[in-house]
C-alpha cells in the first residue's frame, strides 16, 4: 500500500533539511531541490505531456519523486544518475513508498558519461542538478539529447551564479536555446530548444 505523495516528499524534504544540517562535508548532503521549484519543474513536466526526463544528482531522490509522479499518467520514464550509491539506495526506498519505482531508472553513473551515450533528441527535460562548476565541459550533449521543444534546467543559477556563469555563457550564446531564469528555490535556469532555422512546422 503506497504512502501519499505529498506527505512523502514533504517528510524527505524535511529529513534531507535536518540531515544536512548536521553534516559538515557538502559533498554528503542531500541538497535537495526546494518544494517551490520542485513543484514548478514538475508543473511543467505535466504542461510539455514530458514522458523522457534526464536528472543528473539523484541524491536521497527528493527531486526524483516530483518529476517520477509528473511523468506517471502517461506512463513515462525517469533517468536519474548519481555517483553516490548509498544516496541512490534511500532514493530507491523513498520511490517505493508512493509506488513510484517502475516510472524511474536510477543509474550510479558519472552525469557526464550518461549525457555523452544518450542518443540525439532522445529527452524531453533535461535537469542538471548536480557539482555545477561540470556542467559547461558536458557541452554539447545536454542540449543535443533534447528534443526539439524540450527543455534544460539548471538549478542554483541564483545561489552559486558564480560556479555557472561559464555554462551561462554557453546556453546565452547559442541560437538554438531560449531561456529565462526563474527566482524559485535556489533559482533555475529554464532553456527551451527551438526548431533549427529552415525546419518545417507541424
Ligand atoms: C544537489 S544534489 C542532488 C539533489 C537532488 N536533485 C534533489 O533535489 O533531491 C547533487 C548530487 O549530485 C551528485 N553528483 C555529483 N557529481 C556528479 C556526477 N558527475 N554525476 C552524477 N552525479 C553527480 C552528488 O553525489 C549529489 O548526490
């Protein structure tokens, strides 16, 4: 019998709070997403009919419950990859408590290597939540995955606009991408990919 969903994410939200607290090395945080960009990111989910969602940073899989439930009525699939086990193994007890599971892969993998063999256009959402100051050697691939009207999202863009100003600099500069920054949480960069110029409309 599962659980419910809002009391779920609410309590792991707030054991991952009270266990960060108390933890002095930030690499063993849990560093979950905000509820409020949480909730935002899964709204969207739901508006783009997303069924493939790429997360890098799984952690306890706080984040990965929003975008698992947001995929759930059409019966699609969340990839999510962590290099930490131990995190990925709550992740997978915290899925099974609102039946959750069968929506999402939780692949213990380097963020970068998943991104660099996933096939062209293969996501709807990419979300890179995971050590920031990567993200900008990972280019080309988190926008080649996308589909075209997929979208990228980047968290902390307003919190540590320091670590992604160099990835910034790449996603401003590339025609393909439009992009606005939402103020939730800890802020996130929104991308959309559009069509390539001279692609015939639908
Ligand atoms: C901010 S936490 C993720 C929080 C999670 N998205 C949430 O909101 O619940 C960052 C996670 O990224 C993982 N990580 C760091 N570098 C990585 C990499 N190169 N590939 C995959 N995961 C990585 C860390 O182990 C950590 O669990």
């Amino acid at each position: 019998m599962s659980e419910n969903f809002e009391d779920v994410v609410r309590a792991v939200y707030e054991h991952g709070v009270r266990h960060d607290a108390g933890q002095v090395d930030r690499l063993r945080r849990r560093r979950n997403l905000e509820p409020d960009a949480a909730a935002l990111l899964s709204l969207i989910c739901q508006a783009m009919g997303a069924v493939r969602v790429l997360e890098i940073g799984t952690s306890n899989g706080c984040s990965t419950l929003w975008l698992a439930q947001a995929v759930h009525d059409r019966n699609g699939t969340v990839l999510s990859v962590d290099l930490d086990a131990d995190a990925q193994r709550a992740a997978t007890t915290n899925l099974a408590r609102v039946g959750l599971q069968q929506h999402v892969e939780l692949r213990c993998a380097d963020g970068g290597q998943v991104l660099k063999d996933l096939p062209d256009a293969s996501q709807d959402i990419v979300l890179l939540d995971s050590e920031r100051p990567e993200y900008a050697g990972w280019r080309p691939h988190p926008v080649r995955v996308l589909r075209t009207g997929g979208l990228l999202v980047i968290d902390n863009v307003l919190s540590h606009a320091d670590e992604v100003a160099d990835v910034r600099a790449l996603i401003d500069a590339d025609p393909q991408l439009t992009t606005a920054v939402s103020p939730t949480g800890k802020g996130q960069l929104l991308a959309i990919k559009r069509p390539s110029p001279g692609t015939p409309r639908r």
